[in-house]
C-alpha cells in the first residue's frame, strides 16, 4: 500500500471535523522527532492549518499546541495566552500575556541559570499534571509562519510555554522532566495545590524544588 504523504495527511486533517482531535500519550507519533518544515505544504495549506490548530487550542482550553499533538510530525507550534488569573498567581508565576504566535523549527537556549517549578499540564496527557522545573529565561530561535526569523528572549510563563511546545517537537512530553512524586490529576490540583507556587505540595508530597536540599525538603514535610 502506498504511504501517505504529508499533504494528503493535512488535506485529510482539514477535512474532517473541527477542533481537530488531540493525539493521546501513547501515540507514536508524539515520540518522534518532527520534520523540520521546509515549505512542504504551500502558503494556502500551512496558514489552514495554523487557522485550525489555533481554533483546536482555543477549544481545548490551552496555552500551546504542536503539530504532532492533532497527528502531523511537523516541527510547528502555535502558542496563545490571555494569562486572566488572580494578580498574585500571575506575579508569583511570571504569568503575562502572550499574543498569538506561530513557531516555525523552533528551539531554545537556557538564558541564564535560573530555574523555576510550576504545575504544567498537557492536552495530550487530559486530567493529570505534574511539577516540572523549566528555564526561568530562553533565547528562541526558528522562524514564524511567514519564514521570517525569529531570534528572542522569553521569560517567565511565555518561557515555560515555548519550552513545552518546543519540546513537543522532539518527541519529548513534559512528564519526561517532571517530579514524579508531584504527579496529581487536575482536581486535586485545583482543589489541594491551587496555591501561587508549589511549595506547599513539595513539602505534603515529598520533593525538592530549585534552590532546595533533600534534607529542607525533609525538614518541610515533618
């Protein structure tokens, strides 16, 4: 049988029903490095699939979305977000808002040693969260949906989003970095560690943040 090709995949995909359906952890296809894009698809076809991808985040809710997470092993994310929380959530959490973006052979550089940990969930992981520790500052490099390239900082919140679609693009989920002991559904989450920051769920679970020793995190949760 003749393969697929990647046109007649995404033709396929912009077909079918809108939002487009999420690929689940447990599909290869979110464990292999994606294409670089090269202009395989044309102007007229990527901006239909940026159009539906955007309307898919939108729809979920999320933040972020790569192209393997809707079954297309592109290296293309679109990221999004209003960041309306509580001021004292978005201060702790460098939360800001993020303006609708479209990455294009992402990838990013630590900019700086700091690190910080948050909750950080996953369309293709639904109900589940986990602490993960990401680079507080980034240099992304790659280009946008017009080939024009990009060469910024990120920090904070819009940092932690970059990372995570970023990752998405080599096949790495954000459990592959998270703290284990941290992992939670999202009812407990809201309902337990909904505070600004993690520390309170390190101390009651048992793990170490950035900047904190086995033997605080031990002296916490006595």
């Amino acid at each position: 049988m003749q393969a697929t090709t990647l046109t007649e995949l995404v033709d396929e995909l912009l077909d079918g029903p809108r939002p487009l359906t999420i690929v689940s952890a447990g599909d290869p296809v979110l464990r292999r490095p994606a294409a670089p894009y090269e202009g395989q698809l044309g102007d007229d076809r990527l901006d239909r699939l940026v159009r539906a991808m955007r309307e898919t985040m939108h729809a979920a809710p999320g933040v972020g979305l790569a192209a393997p997470q809707v079954g297309i092993p592109l290296c293309l994310a679109v990221i999004e977000d209003p960041a309306e929380l509580p001021p004292e959530v978005s201060e702790a959490r460098a939360r800001v808002p993020q303006p609708f973006r479209v990455l294009v052979n992402p990838s990013y550089e630590p900019d700086g040693e700091e690190r910080a940990a948050f909750f950080e969930g996953c369309l293709s992981i639904p109900g589940w969260q986990a602490v993960v520790a990401r680079h507080s500052g980034i240099r992304l490099r790659g280009q946008d949906e017009t080939g024009r390239e990009i060469d910024e900082l990120f920090s904070g919140w819009p940092a932690r989003i970059v990372q995570h679609e970023t990752d998405h693009l080599g096949g790495t989920l954000y459990l592959d970095r998270a703290e284990t002991r941290s992992f939670s559904t999202t009812d407990d989450v809201i309902g337990r560690w909904s505070h600004p920051t993690p520390a309170v769920a390190a101390r009651e679970l048992g793990f170490t943040l950035p900047g904190q020793n086995l033997g605080e995190a031990a002296s916490s949760a006595s």
